[in-house]
C-alpha cells in the first residue's frame, strides 16, 4: 500500500503552463489513495479547467473565498488544519512572492498561510524569471519557512527557451511526498537537545568574539529530529535562520555561558543531547560598559578567560540512557582529536568534519562527515546537502 493512501493533500495550482502538468499530479496521487483538495488561483484556471480537476478529485475546486451564488465561505482555515501536506505544483513567480511575504490575496495563499503541515513548493517559470534576484531570495525565504522546494528542471521550456525552470515531472513529484510519508516516525516520544550557531562574547557594547559558524548544520538537525516525531529544544546562538516547525521550541542566547544555562535547564528532561553549536573558547575577563575608544594611548589588551564546556558539563550529568553527541570542527589531526574529544567529554558519538575538505564546515549547505562511536567503530560519509547529513546523523543515534 502506498503511503500516500488516506493522505489529505492540498494541491495548489497557479496560473503557468506547467499547470497541465498539475492534472497527472493530481491523478497520481488520487490513484496513490490520497484524498486531494485542489485549490486554484484565479490566473490557474485561465490555463486549467476546475471540471477536470474537480472530475478527477472528486471534490469541488477551491479558488474564490465564497461560492458566488451562494455565498457560502470557503475557510482556508478548515483546510490547513484538514491537510496532512500541502503541494504548491506549479508555483509561479508571482505565487511564492506572495507566500514568502505573506499577499494574502487569494485562496491559495490564505490556506498556506494557515496551513499547519509540511508545504512542498514546485516552481516554474521561465529560466530568467528563475535565476532574478528577487526570485531566488523569495525561494530561499520559503525555505527558511522549512517549506520544501521541489527544484524545476533544467530544459526546454514553454517560450521555446532552454534553461533551469521546467516543473519537476508529476511523477517525482509524487515520489517526494510518497517519501515523506514514508519516513518512520522513529523519534516520536523522543525529547531532543540541540544547540547551534556560534556564541558571541561580549567585548563592548558594540563588539564582541565569535565565530563563522552559521547554524545551518544545527538548524537541519533540529527539522529532521522534529519530523520524526521528536519534541525538539533548539538552543541557538546569533544566526539569521528561522524554523517554523511547530516542535521545535528555539532558545535565543548569546554567550556560552547563557547557552549553559539553557542547555542545563533542558538536558535533565531530554533523550538525546546533540551539541552542534561552534561554542567560544574564551571570552573577554570583563566587559567594558561604554565604547571602547580608538584614542587610547596604549593598545587596549584584552584578558580572556576559559568558558564552560557545555558539551562536558553535560557528559558529567549524563544519566543511563540518555544520549549525548558532540561535533568536532578540525583542520588537522581529524581522527585524533576527534576521539580525543569524545572520550573527554564523556560523549555517545561524535560528529567529525573537517575544514580540509571542501563543502564542509562553516556556511555551506553541504557536509562531509565521519562519524565516531564510543564503542570505537567509524563509518565515513559523502558530501551530501546538511539535511541528508542530518538524517544520517539521527539513523546513528537510534543504533546506538
Ligand atoms: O573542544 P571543541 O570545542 O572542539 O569541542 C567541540 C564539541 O564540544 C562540539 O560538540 C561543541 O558544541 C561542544 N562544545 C561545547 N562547549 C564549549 C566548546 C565546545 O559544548 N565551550
């Protein structure tokens, strides 16, 4: 049986010539056992018929806010609470301008503002319109939204044109969700711990030490743990990511020694420890409450002191069952220091990547890591997009 069957599906279609694609999709997943709610915009329906689409789902299309001859109001509240997924195929321009901030002019883009489940968005568009600013920034908010872009194809397009923009084919379409669904729930119950980004310690009101880590590794983690049914307690550092996931609670902090504190509060209560966060070393003995002045006579020398190891404070506290993980940032003697690290810290597993390869570490979107046991095995993996190397990271956490 597929795992789409029972699903409720909101299929949303906008007005772009992909939209005869739309019909397959719909067909595919009707025939997988969903149940489907087409909602159109109105540009939709200039290039796709609500018969057809309402003949192949079985169920009324949804375009306009109220049915104009009888006045009865279509709640896009109802149905985001009704879908289990929503699947935007195709999206135009204009659509996920509009969803990225928040022109709640129609009834598609109400019902994804109010939808409370996992929203999967295909674009397509012409190759220009694809690669413009403007359109690429509003992809990359959607993202931030933990909405799943479905990337276009490159090839021809409509305009005759060859290029990046050609809605993914129905059929894979289909194959995502399909995968979405399919995913165990094999977190359910779990309670997770995970901290990201880098600290920022203090030197003056203005200035501070931190770090490039960007948070994006932790970030992935903290929606794969969540989508797996895991009740997730993000303690983060400054970084410009949101998440929109309804479990994951996010805890702003700044210093490590504020991340302590909250990781202490939370750690008690959790199953699982992972400690992604690119924690300062050191930081400023003391903070200068005003500006610290260029005019000085002597170069200022700031003192430092150690600050806590978050990672450790917890392995000592660590209780029979739960478990902790560590990361490990190298640039040199990987391995060594990597086991190093793990044994010290009193760690379950450690995560290693090193700056040595490329698309690794820091601010990219990709890593490449090895993963070190307590038991001492290792298993070395590809470089891979971080939410597929955060899914690798949990598989090992439950074989532990
Ligand atoms: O010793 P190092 O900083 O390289 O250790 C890395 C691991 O320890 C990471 O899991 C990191 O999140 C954690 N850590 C910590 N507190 C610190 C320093 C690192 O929790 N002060």
């Amino acid at each position: 049986m597929s795992a789409l069957s029972g699903k409720h599906i909101i299929l949303g279609i906008c007005g772009g010539i992909a939209a005869y694609k739309s019909v397959s999709l719909l067909r595919l997943l009707v025939k997988a056992g969903a149940e489907v709610q087409v909602v159109i915009t109105p540009a939709g329906k200039q290039f796709i018929t609500p018969v057809t689409l309402s003949s192949l789902s079985q169920k009324p299309v949804v375009s306009e806010f109220f049915t104009a001859n009888t006045g009865e109001w279509h709640s896009h509240v109802d149905l985001g609470l009704w879908a289990d997924c929503m699947v935007i195929a195709p999206a135009t321009a204009s659509t996920i301008g509009k969803m990225a901030h928040g022109i709640a002019d129609n009834m598609l883009v109400t019902t994804y503002l109010s939808a409370k489940s996992q929203v999967f968005v295909a674009p397509a568009m012409d190759l220009d319109m694809m690669a413009h600013p403007s359109t690429i920034a509003n992809i990359n908010l959607l993202r931030s939204y933990g909405n799943i872009i479905i990337e276009p194809e490159s090839g021809e397009l409509a305009s005759g044109l060859v290029g990046k923009g050609r809605m993914e084919e129905p059929e894979k379409i289909a194959a995502v969700l399909e995968a979405y669904f399919s995913k165990k729930a094999d977190l359910k119950g779990r309670k997770v711990l995970i901290t990201a980004g880098p600290t920022h310690e203090k030197i003056d009101p203005v200035r501070f030490i931190g770090n490039y880590s960007s948070g994006k590794m932790g970030y992935a983690l903290a929606e794969e743990c969540a989508s797996r049914g895991a009740e997730v307690t993000l303690v983060s550092g400054p970084v410009s990511l949101s998440i929109s996931h309804p479990a994951v609670r996010v805890v702003k902090v700044e210093s490590a020694k504020e991340m302590l504190a909250a990781c202490e509060e939370a750690f008690a209560d959790s199953d699982i420890a992972v400690m992604c966060a690119a924690v300062a070393d050191y930081a400023p003995k003391e903070v200068a409450d005003r500006k610290i002045k260029r005019e000085h006579s002597e170069v200022p020398v700031i003192e430092l002191v150690k600050n806590p190891d978050i990672a450790a404070t917890l392995g000592r506290s660590k209780r029979q069952g739960q478990r902790l993980v560590g990361f490990a940032l190298e640039t040199d003697h990987e391995l060594d220091n990597a086991r190093e690290k793990l044994s010290r810290k009193n760690l379950d597993m450690i995560v290693l990547n090193s700056m040595r390869d490329k698309g690794a570490g820091f601010g990219t979107d990709t890593n490449k890591v090895s993963i070190i046991k307590a038991d001492g095995s290792r298993e070395d993996f590809g470089l891979k997009p971080k939410r597929e190397v955060a899914a690798d990271i949990v598989d090992t956490i439950l074989t532990l």
